[in-house]
C-alpha cells in the first residue's frame, strides 16, 4: 500500500521561474523531504554557476539527491537519470522521507513521472546512418515519416530529430503513438507559471550574475574538446565559448545568454502545457499554501 506522506511531488517550471528556490522551501515546510534534480546538466561536477545547480546555501539546508556528481566527460540521457532518480525515490521513500523531484529537462522529468518510454531502443546500426546525414535531411525525412510527429519536434535540435526519427522508423508508429502510451504519474505535480515579461526579467538578471559570480572562468577551466553530447548542450555554455574565442564581448556576453535562455524558456513553456497533469501556481507562496 502506498505511504500518502512519501507520495512524490514535482515541482517544475521554466528556467528561470525560481521552482529550485520553491522546491526547498516546500521541502523544509514538509519537514521530511529531500529533493532529485530531474536537471540534464546540473548532474555535472565543476559547472555549478553555468547549470544554474542550487547553491551551497540550498545544499545545506536540504539535501539533493543527482546534482554535481558526474564528470563532464561523461554522457547522460534520460533513461539513465530516470533509473538513477527511481532508485533515489525508493531509497527516501524506505526511510520515510517524501521525494520533491524539480528541473526543467522534459523528457528527463517525463520518464522519472511516467516511467521509461516504451519506444523502441536506439539501434546502432540505424544511428550510425542517420548520424551522417546532415540536419536538413533529418527534418526532411521526420517531416515525410510523421508530418504531426514532426511538427511538434523541436527541429533546430539535430539530435531531437534524430531520434525521433529513429523511433518513427524502428516502430513503425508515428510519434504520437509512444507519447501517448505512458504510465499514470507516480505523484503530485505543479508548475509555477510566470508572466513572460516577468520570466524574461528574471533570465536576463541571471544571466548577469552567472557572470558576476564567475561563469566565464568556471568555463574556461573546462576542456571543450571532452565535453560529453549532453554537457557541451549546457544552456549559456556556447555563448561564453564564444566569448573567450573572442567572438562575442564581455559587453554583449550576457544579453546573449539571456536570449539563448529565453528561447529554452519557450520551448518549456509548450511542453508544460501539453503536461496537462501539472498544477499551475503563480509563485512559491502559492504552491506552499
């Protein structure tokens, strides 16, 4: 029989929206949580600013679980974070605490809430393929495979379409066939929904003080070349790249963060709303109410 009282909460958002600060807040409120970052590249040790990963100040108030211990080199995927925070979410739940999951990596979330999906595994032969095939075909060949599966692809992400592409040719399915055919959620969710001017307010003040608190150096002490798939994808990342191979100024540094920032903030936002499992609420005091 299921506890009530180590049922999972998620507590999501776009980033930016201050669901991290929420989330340690509603742990220390319930008393016996701890919280798993269903966060793609706050997983990784020695990038702390530019992952946005809780503070020391959030770490020593409440203790998170899948945040700062993989070495950059080292690739993640979704099914893999989402066996780590299974495993994560029955050990606190054995010793009676109640697991807040928070981030903003979708299909991360997806398959901690709903399990794993059930689409056909990746076949290296077909990757291998697919792989050589430049973006521009990939999206031609989704578009011709699955038009809706497509359309509702994220296709200025090569390796989204990719993928997708893979499942709708190893599957014989559209897309919509796997996305529609998950488990029922393991526990209760809410999303903080902000207005856009406010969110894009609150990107472009992070930006700055990613900078401020030493973001270009954090990155510069990094090895671009052995960069795992997922860690060279971190949001912000690029652009201080860039930066330091002197193609942007330090002057335009963070505007070009924000932006970045805002784009993945819109693609959020879609997918939140598609998750119509999901709690809106406006704030952090909402949600603790």
């Amino acid at each position: 029989m299921k506890n009530p009282d180590t049922e999972p909460i998620f507590v999501l958002g776009p980033t930016g929206s201050g669901k991290s600060a929420a989330a340690v807040e509603l742990a220390e409120k319930l008393g016996n949580a701890e919280i798993i970052s269903a966060d793609a590249y706050q997983v990784y040790r020695g990038m702390p600013i530019i992952t946005a990963a809780p503070t020391q100040e959030e770490l020593s108030r409440i203790p998170h679980h899948l945040v700062g211990f993989l070495n950059p080199t080292e690739e993640n995927d979704a099914a893999t974070h989402a066996r780590r925070a299974g495993d994560c979410i029955r050990r606190l739940q054995e010793a009676g605490k109640r697991p807040i999951i928070t981030g903003g990596s979708g299909l991360y979330v997806k398959f901690i809430s709903h399990g794993i999906s059930p689409a056909p595994p990746s076949d290296p032969v077909l990757r291998a393929e697919l792989s050589k095939l430049p973006p521009e075909e990939l999206v031609r060949r989704l578009q011709e495979a699955d038009p809706e599966g497509a359309a509702a692809t994220n296709l200025q992400n090569p390796r989204y379409v990719e993928r997708n592409l893979e499942i709708v040719l190893l599957g014989g399915k559209p897309l919509s066939y796997w996305r529609n055919n998950w488990q029922q959620p393991i526990g209760r969710g809410y999303v903080i929904t902000r207005p856009v001017e406010e969110l894009d307010a609150r990107i472009a003040a992070r930006a700055e003080r990613m900078l401020q608190e030493g973001a270009i150096e954090e990155v510069a002490a990094l090895d671009p070349a052995t960069l795992s798939p997922t860690a060279a994808k971190t949001l912000g990342l690029p652009q201080v790249l860039e930066h330091l191979a002197g193609r942007i100024s330090r002057a335009d540094l963070a505007a070009a963060i924000a932006l970045a920032t805002r784009q993945y903030a819109k693609r959020q936002r879609t997918w939140l709303r598609r998750e119509k499992w999901l709690i809106p609420v406006a704030d952090a005091e909402e949600l603790l109410r």
